[in-house]
C-alpha cells in the first residue's frame, strides 16, 4: 500500500513541471527528468544524493542526479534519460546519507524496496492530442435529453412514455422505454453546455438498436432513425463545432446486438463471411458466445480479419467513417473485454489497430476506452489513450464522500458499491488517497490525464444519492446530499485527467442505479432545478478552464487525514493549493516551506489560509478551497 503523503516527500511526476522535452518524445530522444527535494524541518538538505535507476532494455540501470538549483524551501534535481525503448520505466533513489534509503516512484516514498509496477513510465507510442487535457465533458443519453419531431415510425419493441413518466430501472421493460429524444434535440440544447462551460459533448450510442440504450447495435452504418438518422448526427456534429465544442461518439468493440445485419447473416449462412465475426458452437449457452451470457448480446470474434476491416481497422471501417462524418474521439463500450474470450487476448491488437485507424483517418481524434476497473496493463502502448477512470476516481470518491448507510434513512433501497453485492464503505481520505497514488501510479502520466473523471455516469447509481440526497430519481431541492456533492465536483475539477458531468447532475438529480439514473431532462421544470448546485458548477468549471495548472498540471500530495485531503497542481505557469474537507474537522498545518521559497497565498475558492512562523494553517471548514500560490 502506498504510504500516507508527507508534506515534505521528494516529488516527481509526468507533467511539464518535472519532465522536460517529453511532450510527444520519439524513440532516441533525451528528457530531462528533475526532482524537488523540499529541505527537512530543521531547514538542512532533504537529499545529498538522487539516483536516477531506469530500466534500460529489460536491465536497470543507474545515473547519478546533479543538484540543479536551490533555495530557501529545498532543491531542484535533474538528470538526463534517453528513450531507447519504446516504454521506459525509471525511479530515483533519494538519500540523505549512507544509512538513509528511500525509493521515489509513481506511488510515493517507500523506505523499502517496492514492486517495478509503480514505477514512473514515458511511453514513446502514448501520444494523447493536445486539446484533450483542456476539455470539459458533458454526458447526454440521447433519448433523454431533448425531444423534437421525427417521422420514424414507432417499433415494435418500444414503449412509448411522456417526457415526465418515471424511468422504470428493475424488470424487463427497463431498455424499451422511448422518451422520444433526438439528435436534433440535442443541438438544441446546446446552450445549456455553454451555459455551464462544458467543452465537450459525448453521446452514448446513436446506430440503430433494439432498445434505447443502443448497446444493441443493429448496424454501424446507420444512426438510428428514431433519433433522426445520420443527418441529424451530421447536423449535430455542426453545431457543436460552431459552438466551439467537441464531439465523441459511442462504440460497441465487444459485441452487437442479436438483430445486427452481420449476425442475422451468420446465423443464415454457415458459408457467410461474417459466420466468422461470431463464434457458434454446442458448448455455449445460445449456440453462440454472447457477453455475459446475455442471448442479445453476441460476442464478436476479433481473430476474424474481415470483422476487423469493416469495424475498425483501415479507412473503410465504421470507426474511419464516423471520424470523417464530425466525431472527434470514440468511447469504446466494454473495452477491457474486447478481444478477450477463452484463451485468446487480443485486446492490445484490437487497440493498437484501432489507433492506427486513427491515426490516418483523424489523427488529432481521442480514444477513450471504458474500464470498470484497474486499466492500466492496457494503456501503456500504442491504443487507448485512457480510461475512464472509476479505479481511481470515481471508487475512492465514493468511499470518501458516500452520505451513509445503504440502509438508512436516506438510501432504504440500498445502493451497491459499483457490481458488488456490498454497501459502499465509508473510508477516510487516507484510504481513498492511498488508492488514488495506487491506481494511478501504475499508468504512464498522459494516460492518467487522457481519462475521464466521473462523479457518476449512465451506468451508475447518481452521486447526489451516493452523497445522501435521497433516492426517489427526482432532484435533490432539500439540499440534503449537496455539501458532500460539491466536495465531489470541487475534486473532480481540480485533479487531473478530463471531468465529465452526466446529464443533470448540475441540477441535483438523484437515481438508485444506472438504469434509474437515466432521467428526461426537465427542461419544463425549472423549478425542480436544484440552482445552487447549478451555480457551483459553473463556478467550478470556470475555475478549471481559467487556470492551466488545473488543466495540465503535476500533482503532489501533501496530506491526508481522516476528514481532509490537500495536494498542490503545479505547472510552469503557476501553482495552486488545494484543500478538501468533508466534514468539519481540525485545522491542517504544514510547513510552509513545502509550497516553495517565499509563499504568498490568495483564496481563489473556499476559505482561506494563514501563514505565520514558517507554518500554513489550512482551516477544517467543510468544502473545497483552492488557493493560488506565490
């Protein structure tokens, strides 16, 4: 387990603060690697020696660190690394003397040898695009969100539903509630993301379905006619443009649906090329392999090439065509499981070709992969450049700021902790910190900052319910979860990686599950709004796209209690503090001198700081502060 943060740790990270020259390094090329090495309380060297130990060809070896610079708060370290490798893995011994060992990685400082697995890593093949560190998401599930005509004849499996019907989440009928929503409603709403700062716009699936989830594809060439057909997408996809927003699509790697044009032609023809996209036999349940068993939900089978050219590898792929039709990234559906089946494992190839499809047809596009837990054995080359991030964020958010007990007063359904068939613990902030350096100390830095933070998401309870703000799926107008939300949105704008909202979360929606949460926007109930809550989300998100630090920058932990996180975002441009608290708690104190020669602090969020006799007094209020450095 990672160590608890010590205000004076030696750090380093990925971002441009601590690596120099590795914006988009090739094969060959050299980085600068630095270390800041705060002196020790009693204001002596925090370090008389950095070592440099990076894995060179499958063999460590070691480099001696020259000490850069120092001042009045510590010292600046750096050394010189040549990427001869495709994936580099490196961490420094940091030492006070002979009898003083301590290791620096990815996890933090451990007076011990520790596993290679939280080692930094610079990835020659990771290239993220650059305007995805900058975004701010926003989640629409198109059903749901707005309503316009359309001449698409109702089908048969659909259940049609007022726009203010509740959303039945337990039973069969659960897919086939039509809310009407289009497209075209979607850009009408347009306004509404610019009203909160949102940059960006993904869609869950558009194609054709049996249900209005649409994870059940029919066809990948054709959006569904229920939400307009593909000229609703087209001109979607031109709004958001001339909004100055981003566009991201939806995409099922994994499987289709059982209707889909290539399995209804598997199924009647045994010599059919695409009988191979499937795999048939007595051995499975339905005759076919299907995810999770679910008859639905064929499994596709990526040894066939033919499978691959049509859906995702070269430029006549789905995946090619959409990217030329207005999208600018995909999230993959289920991506941890794609490729995945018995004893193959493909998964690196299928997103590794992927990519490269990409990378020719639209290389400047995102490609996001959906993983539910720890993702990162898969994004260290050439594929996915992130995940979302429910392993190391949204998971130990939950455990920190979870309102209660399931079965109390404010959650009598119960709410699982994420598919697992317990209540969501309530941890303290060392615990939740503990799995955020774990889990993200195992991936490379740029693909910790191209995933996704979520508070919540369609497939999950709301995180107003989490935080105890009831469960009857309407919005939270008493407040009652509000304060913990908003340490939630204050974490999930200020950490790095891409925050994205799901629909309505700026308004204090609640929900029990993913199904529950998956509610018509009530655009003719303004009164319902919970417009507090609105307004810290405008607030919120401002803040992140005013200050480049919040974007782009390192961070280094400085503490964690029970009740209370802090961590500084450091970029060349500037440096904020910030610090969490849940619940009213003791005041923090650090020395000052842990935030760098001569500290002058200003509130830019939350309550302020102190400083006086070389200490930082950081005040237990409740809610999230940031304050600018220097």
């Amino acid at each position: 387990m990672p160590p608890h943060p010590h205000p004076l740790d030696p750090h380093h990270d990925g971002s441009p603060h601590y690596v120099l020259g590795g914006e988009g390094p090739g094969l060959g090329d050299t980085v600068t690697l630095r270390v800041r090495v705060p002196h020790d309380e009693d204001g002596s060297p925090g370090a008389a020696r950095v070592v440099l130990r990076a894995v060179r060809d499958g063999e460590p070896a070691v480099r001696l660190a020259e000490q850069a610079s120092s001042d009045a708060a510590g010292a600046w370290w750096a050394v010189d690394l040549e990427l001869v490798n495709r994936l580099t893995s490196y961490r420094f011994l940091v030492s006070r003397g002979p009898d003083d060992f301590r290791w620096l990685t990815a996890t933090g400082v451990h007076d011990r040898d520790v596993s290679d697995q939280g080692d930094f890593r610079i990835s020659t093949e990771h290239r993220l695009p650059d305007w995805v560190a900058d975004q701010v998401g926003y989640q629409v599930f198109p059903d749901r969100f707005g309503r316009t005509a359309t001449n698409a004849p109702v089908p048969d499996w659909a259940i049609p539903c007022a726009w203010d019907q509740p959303v039945v989440h337990q039973g069969p009928d659960v897919p086939f509630q039509l809310y009407g929503g289009t497209l075209d409603g979607v850009a009408e709403h347009l306004d509404q993301l610019d009203a909160l700062g949102a940059t960006l716009l993904y869609l869950t699936p558009v194609f054709e379905a049996w249900s209005t989830h649409r994870y059940d594809a029919v066809s990948f060439d054709r959006v569904d006619p229920l939400l307009g057909g593909d000229e609703a997408l087209e001109r979607l996809a031109k709004a958001v443009h001339e909004h100055g927003l981003r566009l991201v699509g939806d995409l099922t790697t994994n499987h289709t649906g059982e209707h889909h044009d290539w399995f209804l032609r598997a199924q009647a023809d045994p010599g059919s090329p695409e009988r191979s996209f499937y795999r048939f036999g007595e051995q499975y349940t339905h005759g076919y392999a299907a995810w999770f068993d679910i008859a639905s939900l064929p499994k596709l089978d990526h040894t066939s090439e033919e499978m691959a050219r049509r859906l995702y590898a070269g430029p006549g792929s789905v995946v090619a065509h959409w990217l030329r039709h207005g999208l600018d990234g995909w999230r993959v559906d289920v991506a941890n499981m794609t490729g995945r089946l018995g004893g193959d494992d493909l998964a690196h190839a299928v997103a590794t070709r992927l990519r490269a499809t990409i990378d020719e047809v639209s290389p400047d596009a995102w490609l996001l992969a959906e993983h539910g837990h720890d993702a990162a054995a898969d994004l260290t080359g050439p594929g996915w450049h992130g995940t979302m991030d429910y392993a190391g964020f949204t998971r130990p958010v939950w455990c920190w700021l979870n309102g209660g007990s399931p079965d109390g007063p404010g959650h009598p359904h119960g709410l699982d902790y994420l598919g697992l068939p317990v209540d969501i613990p309530v941890l303290p902030a060392t615990a939740a910190v503990a799995t955020m350096r774990e889990v993200h100390g195992s991936m490379p830095w740029t693909a910790w900052q191209g995933s996704t933070m979520h508070l919540d998401s369609h497939d999950t309870p709301r995180f107003r319910t989490v935080t105890g703000g009831g469960t009857g799926g309407g919005t939270d107008l008493e407040g009652t979860g509000r304060d913990l939300h908003l340490v939630g949105l204050g974490l999930q704008m200020t950490m790095p990686g891409v925050p994205v909202v799901f629909m309505g979360d700026e308004l204090g929606l609640t929900a029990v599950d993913g199904e529950h949460a998956r509610t018509p926007y009530p655009w003719d109930r303004p009164e319902t709004w919970d417009r507090p809550t609105f307004e810290a989300y405008q607030q919120w998100i401002a803040l992140r796209r005013e200050h480049v630090a919040l974007r782009r920058g390192g961070l280094r932990w400085l503490h964690a209690g029970e009740d209370s996180m802090t961590y500084v975002r450091e970029h060349p441009d500037e440096t904020l503090l910030v610090h969490a608290v849940r619940s009213p708690t003791d005041a923090v104190t650090l020395p000052v001198h842990a935030l760098g020669p001569g500290v002058a602090l200003a509130a830019l969020v939350g309550a302020d700081a102190t400083v006086a006799d070389g200490v930082l007094t950081l005040p237990g209020t409740a809610g999230v502060a940031v304050h600018r450095v220097g």
